[in-house]
C-alpha cells in the first residue's frame, strides 16, 4: 500500500497547514472519545467491583447458591451435594458483603466487609488456607475472627488479640483477632473469616448458610459435576452463579447507557464538524482534486485520500481522547462520588482500565472520523477531472435544500403523529423529530434568516445583512452548525423537563412514604443487598418504648420472574400502613394492604406491571428460595423508594416462608400520642446506639433531605446537558473559524476599502448571534418535541408524570444558545478583525 | 502511424430542443512525435476537444482511439488507468498540490500507479532535470515562480512517459518570458525526445513554435496549417538581414 | 536606412579608414548590408565637404597609403541630432495584402476568408521560422540578432492578430458598400519600399508578388 503511505504524508502535510482548523476538528473527536472513554473506565469497573463482592469468588472448585441468593438450611443440600459422584469435599457457608456505618469503624477506610463463616474442618478440605500470623480457626472458638494482612495498610492498629467491635442484625458484638490471612484482597471490602455460628448469629439466620462449597475429586469433569449437583438439588440452586443481577447492578448499568449515549450523542456531534469541515476541505482543493483525477488517480484514490485525512483525525483525535477521558474520570469520580454515595452506597468508583474500554472508544472514534470522512470523501471522488481546469464555480444548493426540507418536514409530521401516540412510540417520534429537524435545517435557514434579521439589525445596523447575507451563501454549513447547537439545546430542555417532571413525582410520592414520625433507614436507601439490617430485636426493642406507638418494618429479597429481576418488599400488612401508604394506580390503601395478608399474593410498582405486563388479579409464578410460587396481584402501587424500580410488595410472613428472610432492612414509626418531636428521637435513639448501620431521621427532616438528594441527583442530567453542548460551542467555533478562513481576502477587501477592526469584528460576532439564534429556535422547537416525547414515555414505564411545559428550560435554552454564540464568535471576530491586509488580500 | 485519432467526435450540450454543439464531427489525427497545436476562438470547442482526447469529459457521440484503444468507451477506471499511464496533461493553472515538493509533485502521478516511492522520486528528479529544474526539486509550489512552477508540472505530465502529451493554454498564466521558457521546454521534449504534444492556445507565438496548427471554429476543423522545418532557416536569415541603405 | 549616419556613428567610436568601415558595416549588426564600397566612398567625400568627417593620410610600408577617417564637431553635432529624432513608422496603408483583401470583400472570385486563411498560412509558417531561428540563437552572445527576430516575432504576432480581427469583422464586412467619391484617401497603394522596410513587406512573398 505505498498509495497509502503517500496519502498520509499528504494529509499530513495538509493538516499541518491548516493548524487551527484542524486543531478545532480534531476537538471534536477528542470531546466524544473523552466522554466515552471516561464513562467506561469508571462505571464498568464499578459494576465489576460490585458484582465481584457479591458473587462467590473464592478458592473453592466449584460454588452453589440459591437461585434468589437467598439462605438455606444446610441439611436440606449438604447430604445431597455430598453424595454426587466427583465431588472430594464439601461445606457450607454463610457469607455476606454489606456496607459499614459511615462513622467510628475500627476498619480504617473500608466502607464494607465480606463476612464468611465457616466449618473449619469441612472448609480446609475444600480450599487451603495460608495464614501468615497466628492461627486459623478452631472449630469452638467464638468471638474468633481471621483477618486478611493487607488490613494493616488501613487499619494498622489491629493485630493479634486485638478486639473490635462491629454491627451485626441485633446489635453491636465484639470480636478478636486469632490470625491473618495470606489472602489478597480489596482493601476497600476486606474479608473476615469466623465460625458459622458466629455468622450466623450475626445476621440473624440461625442454621442457615447460603453457600456451598465444593472441591473436586482428582480428575473429575467439572461440567459433568455440575450437571450432576443441579439434577440433585434442583433448579433452586446455581452452580457458580454468583449474583450477577441485582437492583444496583441494574441502576448502575442504567446510567452506564444513558451515558454512554450522551458520549455517542457528543460523538455524533463531534461527526457534524468534521462532516462540515471536510466538505469545506473538498470544495478548497476542488480543483487540486480534479487535477488528480486528471493525471490518473481513480475515485477510489481520491475517496481513500480524504478518508485517509480523516482517519488521522481521528487517530490523533482519539490518542488525545483517551487521555483526556483518563483526566476526565479522575475528575468525574471526584465530583460526583457524594451525589452516587447517597444511592449506590457501596459501589466504590475506581478507574479500571480495560481493553474494552480502550478498544470501544478506539473504535468508536476512528468509525467517527470515518463515517464523517466518508460522505465528503465520496463527493470528493465524484469530481471530474475538468474541475481542474474550470474556474471554481459556486455550488448550486437551492435544489438540495427543497429535497432535504421536504423529506425533513415528512418526518416531523411522522414525529408529530408518533408523539401523539404516546408510550414508546413517543420516544421514537421524539428522535423522528430531531432527524426531521437535522434534515429540514438547511432549507429553514434562508427563511429563518429572513425572520431574525429584523432582529438583528437593532444590535447591528449597517454588519446585520452582510452577517445574513454570508451564512446564506453556505446554508449547508450554516444548517449543520445551527443543528449541533440545536441538538445541545434540545437536550438541555428534555433534561430540564424531565428534571421538572421527576421532581414533581418525587414529591407526590414522597407525601405517601412518610406519614409515619420517625424514619429509620440503613445506609443505602435504594440498594438493599448490601445492607446488614437488624433481626426482630430492634423492632420488639422500639416497640417496647413507651414513647413508641406503631413501628413497621420493611424486609427486602430478590426475585426474577420469567428472566427479569424483581426486588420483593415484605411488609407487615397489619402495621405498614399505619405508617406509611403507597400511591395506587390499580387497587386501594384498604383492600390492597386486607388482600395482602391473605394467601400468597403481592402489590407490584408500576415499573414492574409494565415490564411484566400486569395486571389486577394475574396470577405469577415467582422464583423463591423454596421453588416456584404463584403470587396474586391485588395492587399496583409504588412510593419514592420503590418507583424507579421493578418491585413486589408481600407481606413478611410470606417472605419469611418462601425467602427464608427475617432481617429488617429499614423501619418507620409513630410517636405515641403527646410524644414530642425530640424526646421521641431521643428514645429510639438510645436503642439505635447498639445499631449502627441505622440512621434515625425525623421524617419531616428526612424528607426533605431525600427529595433534596434525589434532585441533587438530577445536577447529573444538566452536567450532561453541558457535555453536549460543549461540542456544539465547538462546532459553532469551528463554523465561524472556517467561514473566516475562506473569506480572508473578502475581509481584507472590506479592509482596504475602509471598513473598520471593529465593523469587521461586528459583522463576525453578528453572524455568531444570528447562528446561536438559529441553534436556539431549532433547538426549541426539537427539546419540546423531545420532552413531550420522553416523558410520555414516563407513563409506559408505570409512571403517572404529567407534561410540564419546561418554561424554564425553554428560556435557558435561548439564553445559553445565544451566549454560547457570542462566547464561540470572540475568538474568531477577534483575528478576523486583527487580519493584516496586505496577506489578506493576497490569501488564497 | 498515429499515437490518437479522433472519430466524428461530437460533444452537445443544453436540451434536446435546442442543442448546443461544444465540438460537431470532430476528425483529426496526431502522429508520434508531432506537436500539434490547436487554435481557436473562445467557445470554439478547442478545450473540449482537448478535454475529450484526454479522457477527461465523455463525447456524445464519436470516437477517441489512443493507439489501438477506443478510450471513449472506458469505465471510469480503466479511464483512470489510461490517464495515469499514457497521458499527460499540462494545465494553465500549473496544479500544482500546494503542500508536497517540486519532486513529490513530479512523483504524484507514478505513485499513484503504484511505483514504490523511492523509485517514484527518481525518475521524478529525471523528469525535473529535463525541464531545468532540477535545483528546485524540495521547494514548494509557492517558492517558485509562474514559469517554474509550469515547468515542474510539465516534468509531472512526462514523469510517466505517456504517449501524450497534452497541454491547455499551459502558458495563458504567465507572462512572456516565462511563456517563452515553459514552450520551449515543451518543443525541446518533442525534439529531444520524439515527444507527441497535442497544445490548445490562442497565442500565435506559442503556436508558432508547433509541427502543425489545427484551427477550430465552431465546434469543427476550419484550416490546419503544416509548418516546413527548419530547413528555410538560412533563407530567413538572408531576408531579415538585407538591410537596404540608402544614403543621407 | 542612412549610410550617412551609419558611417558617423562608426567613426564616432574611432576613426577608421574607408575598408574597414565597410567591414563593421556588416559585423556589429551580424547582417548582411546593402552597400556597396564606392557608395561609402562617395558619402564620406561628400562629408568631407560639408566638415562633417575629415581625414589624416596614414602611411603604411605594405600597403597603399590610406586616408583615415575622424568625425569633427560639427559631424558629432549631427550625429547627436540624428539620435535624437525619433523615427516615424509608416503605416500598412501601402501593404498589398491589405488592397487584396479589400478588393475581395467588394467582390472577386476568390473570397476573403480563403484570403485572409492563405495569408495567415504563410504568417504562420513565418513566425514558425523566426520562432526557430530564435530559439538556435544564443541572446548573449548576439544580441543585436535576436532583437531583430524579436521585432519580426511581434510584427508578425500583430499581423496575426490582425487577420484574427478582420474574421471576426467578416460576417459585417460582407455589407460593407464602399462610398462613392470622394474615394477613399488612405487607400491608396503606394508600390515602392518606404525607407524602414516593414518586416513582413521584407520577408512575406505576399506583398512583393
């Protein structure tokens, strides 16, 4: 391929001449690899991490769970495990990872552990253990714990015989230390060996433990065992499952797609700039071109040299990418680990390099450069070799622009009736709309233009029309950089609008949720399976206060029905809504919380119902520790910790029985009657003290805190808004650069015959305004559209979210087009005004 | 034995209705080591003649034979091929690519053939010195003048060897000295080097300097002029230097 | 062409006796002269006379004795005016290609594109000759040469040119009445040689056929 290697000297060398352009149109591809990059160094390590603490790594052979993750009794398993044949050794263990009370760990900065107990005995027959101080466990020690050496990195006062004190499901216990563990390990989640009854003790599951572990005979065939241990046991049990879904693992995923498509988004963008610039780029060299195409190149030559161009910008693009992605998820995990603590407690945020990571934002950057590359490219082959040796002529566009402005109002029109339509379908309608929008701006220009120029003039008197009249000359690069901007801006009024409409449906809910006094909540509210709740203890000790009238606790499992994750609420029918309610969209308070208690049935959210496909009264069969069971629905009815997830409410008789589930996870309760505010706390709080992986609110407090976190959370939607528009400043930059650029020695005309710095500066800055403006109406027009479309969507998903006109985003949205606009047209005003005119007039 | 032939050559533009006839039954033929230039009026057709015997614009109608091959009715790659191998155009905006070398430019059309690089600027640095331009080989179109940059892309059109040569208006851009250079230099190659040059024009002393003038009019062959050689050199010399005295 | 002055001009750089004045004649300007050595004799008598020129009688052992020839004061007086008056170029009025041409607008069996075509063969094949001429000839070692090529490459170029303007002018020529009396005043042909001969007059058969 010397072909190759002569084209890329020469697109080298053509970079090189072009500096600043080229230098603005690789920002572009460095922006979108940035953000994708960032995104999947950070989130997937997080995900990983987080799955990692969950699943049973260890040194066993082989591992068995219960399908729901749940707890069992040994001997229900054990002898049947035991009895399979190329199976050496087995034992039974209890284990959970859960998140550490924020303040007075003696574990330094761990914020959760890994808690495994064991059999001694069974256990070193299925995995060796190396201790490197002290001693491993005794069968009858109590109170013993192994910890792993590197604890000593964080917590270095803990040594042999030292003791400390650590929560468990009914109350603060105390342990020592016997031995270190040669284990490696995360510093972050160290894991602690102890007794099995210890453990089990500790999380207030006597008898149970909820993992099995097996070490092969010599020579046996792991699958073959595999199979052989499920046909014992059953399909409520996994081998070597781990528990890969689970609610955080889902949110987090969640956001990983919503952001990894605001990095595609800002990609997209990032491929209207070098669209545009390329097709700048071919029309310069047009007849550079043509004489290549007259001594000879082929149009495959020509279509490789620009792609060639472009592939390297891409490549230099994408290197710089990488390394401001690498800055930026630094950054990121800076700034945002309080707002994701709040919610996802427990999922550390780290940077994980991965292949992966490095590959997909390669790939996607080149691709880019390339898809952009292509279609300029393309005409670049197009050329005739007579173009060499015609005077450039200007390029007709009127024909294309009606084509494009009518296929572009088809699709709106299509939009339009796809918005209508709601659900889905709405969504669909909203990116219809914004394609529709893409495709018509071109020929919106030239009447926009007329539109605003009125306006115009008020600010710019004598530069308005020329301003008008020279983005009217290149309606196509005018169109695209009005729609980048358009893209940003709509963006920023979804965002703003969901904003709006999720707030307000945060505080319908948050009414229902608290009605009771006090609010008693683990350390993450939303991912329970991290939580070490407390066992009935807590509740019969709160309720023996005097101050205390009614307390309600929830229980939490997981579930799947037909493949898909359920998280399961129990809750007791009886006292639960004395203290708090649900918002119902199907059933009521009264008959829905009666039904609950009887049989097996549950309240599903509306999430799940549209998920599942729902309704009153359907029958499911549920996947529980004990096997199928069929649930009735007798509710849909969701709260504020409950709507953004797939979740079932039953009761906790129910849970108990077929989820072997006792532990409480988060509790309300009522005052007695006279009981103040402060002397009531006091109360539950002096029983607390033994808890404290909970924390007391007041609810009236505590509400307010959880609806301020939760549109805390909402800072992310505008921070990417800002991400999007960022490439779209560029963009704008990048248009008004080039536009300058190519009308050098026009500027310098209009120098010499006596115009002004500051008249040439004006008439730059006012061609800015005028495709901020532009941006600013389209972009009005496609965030309604978007908006209206997304948030129909909401009542799709279970949510009962009214439109709310986002007045506020709207005007925003203007105020940050046309500011962006002006900030984008400094620079570029600036040496235009500065040209000297001598080179200016002799520019080519 | 001609090098290329043209063939009822027709190229009409406009509508059906009303055609406008850019070159009407165009019949000449180039001989191997002619140089042939054509004259003409502006919108006589002479480019578009030019144009098509190039293969750079399709006929309408008609024929254009390169030696034994009918390139009218090419694709666009074996055009391409065509081109690149046995055709070499000299244009009045020289073309030059403004960001590679005198040399890099000379090489472009046998790189983009496929000769390995090194090989490429070898025999472009020949090509270079067979203009006069050899000690200008690294420098950038813009650090050379109108005539040298004319030159450099005359050593592009012959960096191939092509069984053509053909040159539209290649010294409209310049001013006479340079003219007189950039012609010469295209004559030396006929001589030197048994070249066939077909040259559009409209300069006298630039067509002065061809084996035969074709004059074109109206899309068609009005004259054609065979220029004798050198041979009248002597005679010239004898009537230009009588020089008539008279007294007082 | 002026003998006179020529021989003034000559004598300007050095005096020289009458032989090897008619050998510059030639060589300085690499031309072939029409001179003849008693047409030198006599126009230095007559200088000689008028005190333009005078001579000493140097005396040679192998030869004859010779008069060697010095301009005086009065002669370089005249020399300068000569200098100094710039030369008037006569028109083509007298050319007879010009007379052909006219005629075969009016009317005659041959017409005037194939007239003007003819002429513009032979202009051609002319300025091909002078172009090569040119290009055989080293400009820095005869200069002199080469700028007489060069006046006949531009004459010839305008008369191209010319040719050029009188096809476009064809298609109105063709209605073109010729008035009455008075006749035309600067038509008429004059049939001798003016003193500067006109390149294509000296070198073109046309006009002397």
């Amino acid at each position: 391929m010397n072909n190759l290697g002569q084209m890329t000297l020469m697109a080298l060398r053509y970079l090189n001449g072009r500096r600043l352009r080229t230098a603005l149109t690789t920002l572009a591809i460095v922006f979108g690899v940035a953000l994708i990059f960032a995104i999947n160094i950070t989130l997937p390590g997080a995900i990983a991490a987080f799955t990692q603490s969950l699943s049973s790594l260890t040194g066993a052979d082989m591992t068995i769970t219960n399908v729901t993750g749940a707890s069992f009794a040994p001997e229900s398993a054990l002898p049947l495990v035991q009895d399979v044949e190329g199976v050496a050794a087995v034992t039974g263990v209890l284990r959970r990872s859960f998140t550490l009370p924020a303040i007075g760990s003696e574990l330094g900065s761990a914020t959760s552990i890994e808690m495994i107990g064991i059999e001694p005995e069974t256990m070193q027959q299925v995995r060796q253990f190396t201790i490197s101080d002290g001693r491993f466990l005794q069968p009858d020690d109590r109170g013993a714990v192994v910890v792993p050496a590197g604890i000593a990195e964080i917590a270095p006062q803990i040594e042999i015989g030292s003791t400390f004190p650590l929560i468990s499901a009914a109350g603060l216990r105390t342990y020592t230390v016997v031995g270190f563990s040669a284990e490696q390990g995360s510093l972050s989640q160290p894991t602690l060996y102890l007794n099995l009854p210890d453990v089990q003790a500790a999380f207030g599951q006597p008898g149970q433990i909820n993992t099995i572990e097996i070490a092969l005979s010599p020579g046996a065939d792991a699958a073959a065992v595999s199979e052989a241990v499920l046909a014992a046991l059953g399909d409520t049990y996994i081998v070597d499952g781990g528990a890969a879904g689970n609610e955080a693992f889902a949110a987090v995923q969640a956001s990983l797609l919503v952001l990894n498509l605001m990095g595609v988004l800002a990609l997209f963008l990032g491929a209207f700039l070098i669209f545009n610039t390329f097709r700048t780029i071919v029309i310069e060299r047009r007849r550079d071109l043509g004489m290549l195409r007259a001594i000879g190149a082929t149009r495959g030559q020509i279509t490789t040299m620009i792609l060639v161009e472009s592939l390297l910008q891409g490549v230099i693009g994408t290197l710089i990418g990488l390394l401001l992605g690498y800055l930026m998820a630094s950054a990121m995990i800076y700034g945002l680990a309080g707002v994701y603590r709040s919610y996802f407690s427990g999922v550390s945020l780290g940077i994980t390099m991965s292949a992966g990571a490095v590959i997909s934002a390669v790939a996607l950057g080149l691709l880019t450069a390339l898809l952009a590359g292509y279609f300029p490219a393309r005409a670049a082959g197009r050329i005739s070799p007579l173009d060499a040796l015609r005077p450039p002529t200007p390029v007709s566009v009127n024909r294309a622009t009606r084509s494009s402005l009518i296929v572009g109002i088809v699709l709106m029109v299509l939009a339009i009736v796809m918005l209508l339509a709601g659900g889905q379908t709405a969504v669909g309608g909203a990116v219809v709309f914004l394609v529709g929008m893409v495709a018509a701006a071109p020929g919106l220009i030239m009447p926009l233009a007329r539109l605003f120029s009125p306006l115009l003039t008020l600010w710019f008197a004598r530069e308005g029309d020329l301003a008008r009249s020279n983005l009217q000359r290149q309606p196509g690069r005018a169109a695209i950089t009005a729609s980048t901007l358009m893209i940003g801006l709509a963006v920023l009024i979804l965002m703003a609008a969901m904003v709006l409409a999720l707030g307000q449906l945060v505080n319908t809910l948050a009414d229902r949720n608290f009605a009771s006094d006090v609010f008693i909540t683990p350390p993450s509210i939303s991912v329970y399976n991290n939580v070490l709740g407390a066992d009935a203890s807590l509740e019969d000790r709160l309720r023996a206060l005097p101050e205390i009238e009614t307390v309600a606790s929830l229980r939490y499992a997981s579930s799947g029905l037909d493949g898909t994750r359920l998280e399961v609420l129990g809750i007791d029918p009886a006292t639960y809504p004395q203290v708090a309610s649900l918002e119902f969209s199907a059933g009521s308070e009264v008959e829905s919380f009666a039904a609950l208690g009887e049989g097996r049935t549950a309240i599903v959210t509306g999430l799940a119902a549209s998920t599942l496909n729902l309704e009153m009264g359907d029958e499911i069969s549920l996947q529980t520790a004990n096997g199928a069971q069929t649930y009735r629905i007798v509710g849909i009815g969701e709260d504020i910790l409950t709507f953004k997830l797939a979740t079932l409410f039953i009761s906790q008789a129910n849970m108990a029985a077929d989820f072997n589930k006792t532990e409480d996870v988060l509790l309300m309760a009522n005052f007695s009657p006279g009981v103040e505010d402060a002397a009531g706390l006091a109360a539950v709080q002096t029983v607390m003290a033994d808890y404290p992986q909970f924390t007391v609110h007041l609810t009236g407090q505590y509400r307010q805190t959880l609806v301020d976190t939760t549109s805390a959370a909402f800072v992310i939607f505008y921070g990417l808004a800002g991400l999007i528009l960022l490439p779209a400043a560029l963009g704008l930059l990048n248009t008004l650069t080039i536009n300058i650029l190519e009308r050098t020695r026009e500027i310098g005309v209009i120098r010499a015959v006596g115009g002004s710095q500051r008249q040439v500066q004006r008439i730059v800055t006012a061609e800015a305004l005028l495709l901020g403006i532009f941006g600013a109406a389209l972009g009005v027009l496609a965030g309604v559209a978007m908006s209206y479309g997304f948030i129909g969507a909401f009542s799709a998903l279970g949510w009962e979210v009214p439109y709310i006109f986002p007045v506020a985003g709207i005007i925003a949205a203007i105020v940050v087009g046309v500011l962006i606009a002006l900030f984008a047209g400094i620079l570029p005003a600036r040496s235009a005004a500065r040209l000297d005119i001598i080179r200016a007039l002799q520019y080519e | 034995m001609f090098i290329l032939k043209t063939e009822s050559l027709t190229k009409k533009y406009g509508s059906e209705s009303q055609p406008i006839y850019a070159l009407r039954d165009l019949n000449m033929s180039v001989e191997a080591g002619e140089f042939v230039a054509i004259m003409g009026p502006s919108g006589s057709g002479k480019s578009t003649a030019l144009y098509l015997m190039g293969g750079l614009d399709r006929p309408t109608s008609g024929h254009v034979w390169l030696r034994d091959k009918d390139i009218t009715t090419m694709n666009d790659d074996a055009l391409s091929k065509v081109r690149r191998e046995s055709i070499g155009f000299v244009f009045q905006f020289f073309n030059l690519i403004p960001v590679l070398t005198a040399v890099e430019n000379v090489a472009m059309p046998l790189i983009l053939d496929g000769v390995p690089r090194p090989q490429a600027l070898e025999r472009a640095e020949a090509a270079l010195k067979q203009v006069d331009l050899a000690n200008r080989a690294s420098h950038r179109p813009s650090e050379l003048s109108g005539g040298q940059q004319q030159r450099a892309a005359i050593a592009r059109a012959l960096a191939a060897k092509p069984a053509i040569i053909l040159a539209d208006e290649p010294t409209g851009n310049l001013d006479s000295r340079s003219s007189d250079e950039v012609v010469a230099v295209l004559r030396r190659t006929v001589d030197d080097f048994g070249q066939t040059l077909v040259l559009v024009t409209h300069d006298p002393r630039v067509a002065a300097h061809a084996d035969r003038i074709v004059f074109i009019k109206d899309g068609n062959i009005v004259d054609e002029n065979r220029l004798k050689g050198a041979d009248r050199a002597e005679q010239i010399r004898e009537k230009l230097g009588r020089v008539a005295m008279s007294e007082g | 062409m002026s003998v006179k002055f020529t021989l003034l001009a000559l004598l300007h750089q050095r005096p020289m006796h009458g032989y090897e004045l008619g050998k510059q004649f030639s060589s300085i300007m690499e031309a072939d002269w029409d001179v003849k050595p008693g047409q030198i004799a006599s126009t230095l008598a007559r200088m000689k006379d008028g005190g333009l020129v005078d001579y000493e009688i140097a005396e040679s052992s192998d030869a004859p004795d010779r008069k060697v020839y010095s301009i005086t004061d009065e002669g370089r007086a005249d020399l300068e005016l000569w200098y100094r008056t710039p030369e008037v170029r006569d028109y083509r009025l007298s050319d007879t290609f010009y007379i052909k041409l006219v005629l075969s607008i009016l009317g005659g069996p041959v017409p005037p594109e194939q007239v003007l075509s003819a002429q513009r063969r032979e202009l051609y094949q002319q300025l091909h000759n002078v172009t090569e001429m040119l290009r055989k000839t080293d400009a820095r070692k005869q200069l002199p040469w080469v700028l007489l090529l060069e006046s006949a490459t531009m004459h010839l170029e305008a008369d191209l040119r010319w040719i050029e303007m009188c096809e476009a002018h064809l298609p109105d020529l063709k209605h073109y009445t010729p008035p009455k009396p008075p006749p035309r005043q600067r038509g008429r042909p004059r049939r001798h040689a003016t003193p500067e001969r006109e390149s294509d007059g000296a070198l073109g058969g046309s006009s002397e056929a």
